[in-house]
C-alpha cells in the first residue's frame, strides 16, 4: 500500500493495532475500508494520510507513519467520521489516543503549534480552574512563534479588546485546588 | 422554571454577549438559571486530546454538581455541551473517575441551549412574547459539530439536519432558508494552529449562506460565532472579495425580538458589522 505518498512492502504486525485497540475500546478490526470517513472529512486535503487510510495503517501496524502524520493534528476533533462510520468505530476518539501516544515520542516541527496550543489551554485551566483566554493566547502565542507570534495576535487582540471581548483578569476560585489535584493525579499515572 | 447553567470559559471573556443575551431572554421567558457553584473548566478542545481520563475527570466535576441539584442543567457552548455529555455516560455507566467518588443519581438532562428553548418554551407563549417580528430578516441557521455529533452522546434526533433553531427562528418571525452546511465544520480551534485551514472552511460557509439567499447567520456556539465573526476581514483580504455577513447568537435575536432594550449593547461587541442590515430591515 501507499503511506504519505511513498509505496512500500508491508509486512502486517498486530501489535500497535492491538495498543490501539486497548486504549481506546475502539474495535479498528472492523473497518472494512468503505471511505465514509474521508469522504465526510473536512480537512483531508491537508491531511498526508486520509482517515480510512489512517485506521488501514493502524491494521498494518505502521505505527511510526502513523504517529507522525500531519493527519492526527489537523484533524478537527469535527466528529464526522464518527457519526457516520457504519461499524461504529469512533475514529474521532482513535486520532485523541494516537496524539496522545504520538506526543511521548516527539511531533514532528510542523505540527508542533497544536500540541503547544493544547498545553497553553491546559496551563491556563491548571493556574485557574477556569480557561482564561488572553493567558491561553498569549501563552500560545509566545510558545509557537515567540515574539513574532505575539505580534501577528496583537491585532487581533486590540480589535477585541475594543470592542469588550477580552476578559483582562482571570476568576479566582475556589475549586482551583480540585482542578490542580486532578492534573497532578494525571501526570502521576503518565510517569507510571 | 428553574433550571441549572452551566456558562462555560467563553462566555465570561469572547462571548459576552451570548451570555447576556441568554440570561436576558431566560429572565424574560420566567426561567430562573442557577448558575452551577464555583463551575470549573470542562476540558474543552484540549483535555481529551492530551488525556482521555484528565479529559473525563474535568467535565464529570461539574456534572457531578448538576446531579446533587438534581435539575436539567443549561448548556450554551456545543464543545462544553459534548464534554459534559461524555462525562455524564462515564458517570451513568459507574466507570471510575480520578479524582471523583461520588454515586451518581443522574435524575436530570443535560441539555444544548437550542434544543432547551425549543423544548422548554411552547410556540404559544413565544409568540405572545414577541414585540417585534424578525420579518424580512433572510437567515440561515448554523449548529456545527458539537451540538448534534455524535449522536450516540448527545442523543441527537436529527444530526444532519436538526431543526431546533430553524423552529424558533421562524417562530420569531425570520425568513430561515434552507441550506446543507448546518452541522458542516468551521475550523474550531484550528483557527490559530492551522489558520489556512480554517479560513477555508469559515469561507465556504460564508459563501454557501450567501448562495443560499440568507443575509445573516444564526448560530449557537461561542467558537462557531467567533470563527464567523471575527474572520471576515482576513477572509475579504486574502480573496479579494468584500465579506460582511452579520453572525447573529440566536439569543441576540430572541432579545431583539422581544424588545429587549440591552440588544444594541450586545450586538456592539460584533467584529462584523450587524447593524446595516437591521436597520435596513427596519428591525433596529
Ligand atoms: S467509515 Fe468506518 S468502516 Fe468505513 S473506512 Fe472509515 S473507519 Fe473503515
Ligand atoms: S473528526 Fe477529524 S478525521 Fe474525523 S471527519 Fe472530523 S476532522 Fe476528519
């Protein structure tokens, strides 16, 4: 079959099928490849690989292709797929376990803005409980593209401010203990 | 009525108006909305993506909340909604959440604003509400993703083509058109990882409404609104067209509507400009 354009010999290995499977109930065996998935995709045409393609190559066990494809993290989380797959295989689901499992082994440069969009959204909802959206942005901003990136939000940014959108000071709760016990009982079980 | 809120992140910074618009029209309709004490973050885009159980952990605390009141709870942003649906089946289910130990009695529903006022509301006492007809108003309804996918959480009748804001648009008066791009995708937070991307799919949208004879969007979702909104400038640049679509949250228009006299203060806070077109239509 073709990975991201390159023809290769596979031969099938069922072990990453099966870590697949395990960790997110999803029955991958049973895709009989019938397209619905790509066909309802908003974004493959940014993807390298389409999604039926995608869970074909989870079958094959080509786990590298798979952790490192552009695919997982240009997926929309749009849920599509996973409305419409008829053996019930919530893909959706499948690409938040493979960029879970892709983030321990290092996202390729090009995609990296959204795992560092994610953990600015987590950074800000750990400090306060609540997500505070300038500290997300600014925090993402910074992250991604440094001061530049900063530069490129500020217009945005001045535009809202203007018009009452930006929130300057983050709530204060009580809850926030809560939410920061559940991160670190989170990052516990990572490190397990 | 009284019911339980759950307002979410959006609605306190970006989106202040959908949640003045809906507490507004809520006060009016006599639904009285206690807001769930000390709501954290449901996890949103985010937490499901970095960890399923840090994901579940966060939306199921304030479901966890809703249930010890015992009422339906009020969802307004679809991403919320979905996250606390899928924390509410983990609950259902008994399945262990970190953090949480608690036995969940689960006597409630959680429900998406659209279908809350559809549901909540008769045609009767809407109508008997309305001071000023939406007449003229050419719109088309926009839900996106997470209100109705997938429809085996969010328990959607309808996922390609729900109608809950179709219905009390009409009701209100609006001219709603018929289009096929109203659970399509906006980009959701690929607007600032992959900007291209999304540009593309908020420009397709903007493109379909207009074919589809409609001069504004309604919508229901913080994300979805803001994508819309707040992008046409970018948009207008980078095609060389003039993009200028007003991006209406179906509670503004229920204030409008109604005669709400804090509507004009709401409808300011829009990037796109929303009030050519209501004058125009002689509704401002
Ligand atoms: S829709 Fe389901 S069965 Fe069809 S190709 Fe996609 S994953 Fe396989
Ligand atoms: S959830 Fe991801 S893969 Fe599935 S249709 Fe949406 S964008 Fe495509």
């Amino acid at each position: 079959m073709q990975v991201g354009g390159l023809a290769q010999t596979v031969a099938p290995n069922s072990i990453f099928r099966k870590q697949v499977e395990a960790l997110s109930g999803e029955t991958i065996s049973a895709c009989f490849q019938c397209e619905k998935c790509t066909n309802g995709c908003p974004v493959t045409i940014a993807m390298d690989i389409a999604p039926h393609k995608l869970i074909r190559s989870i079958h094959l066990g080509l786990k590298d292709e798979v952790l490192q494809s552009d695919t997982i993290w240009v997926c929309a989380s749009c849920e599509t797929c996973t409305t419409r797959c008829p053996n019930d295989i919530d893909i959706a689901h499948v690409m938040d376990i493979l960029r879970q499992l892709s983030r321990s082994q290092g996202v390729k440069d090009s995609q990296k803005n959204v795992p560092l969009f994610h953990s600015a959204f987590l950074t800000s909802v750990r400090w306060y409980g609540r997500l505070h959206e300038m500290t997300m942005a600014v925090i993402f901003a910074l992250k991604s593209e440094g001061m530049t990136g900063l530069a490129k939000q500020a217009n945005m940014g001045v535009e809202m401010m203007r018009k009452g959108k930006i929130k300057l000071f983050p709530s204060r709760l009580l809850a926030g203990r809560q939410v920061k016990a559940m991160f670190r009982q989170s990052e516990r079980r990572q490190k397990t | 009525m009284k019911i339980s809120y759950y307002p979410g992140c959006s609605l306190d910074g970006t989106a202040r108006e959908y949640k003045e618009s809906l507490e507004s029209v809520a006060k009016i309709l006599g639904i009285e909305l206690e807001e769930l004490h000390d709501w954290t973050c449901c996890g949103a885009s985010s937490g499901h993506v970095t960890s399923d159980k840090l994901g579940v952990a966060l939306a199921a605390r304030n479901v966890v909340i809703a249930d010890k009141i015992g009422k339906d709870l009020l969802v307004p942003c679809a991403a919320c909604f979905l996250r606390l649906k899928t924390a509410e089946k983990e609950l259902k289910a008994g399945n262990q959440i970190e953090g949480i130990s608690y036995k969940y009695q689960g006597g409630f529903n959680i429900k998406h604003s659209t279908t809350f006022f559809r549901e909540a509301i008769s045609e009767k006492v809407l109508t008997a509400r309305v001071k000023k007809p939406l007449y003229g108003l050419n719109a088309v309804c926009y839900y996106g993703c997470l209100v109705t996918r997938p429809p085996k959480i969010t328990g959607a009748k309808n996922p390609e083509d729900p109608q809950d804001m179709d219905e009390l648009m009409t009701i209100l008066g609006a001219s709603v058109k018929n289009w096929s791009y109203k659970t399509d995708c906006c980009g959701g937070n690929l607007i600032l990882t992959h900007p291209e991307i999304a540009r593309n799919l908020i420009k397709k949208l903007l493109d379909m409404a207009e074919e589809a004879g409609a001069d504004c969007i309604i919508v229901g979702c913080p994300m979805c609104q803001s994508n819309l909104d707040t992008r046409q400038k970018e948009i207008s640049r980078d095609n060389g067209g003039k993009y200028s679509i007003p991006i209406f949250y179906f509670t503004e228009l229920m204030g409008l509507a109604f005669g709400e006299p804090s509507t004009g203060k709401w409808l300011n806070r829009h990037l796109t400009d929303t009030k050519a077109l209501l004058k125009q239509k002689g509704l401002l």
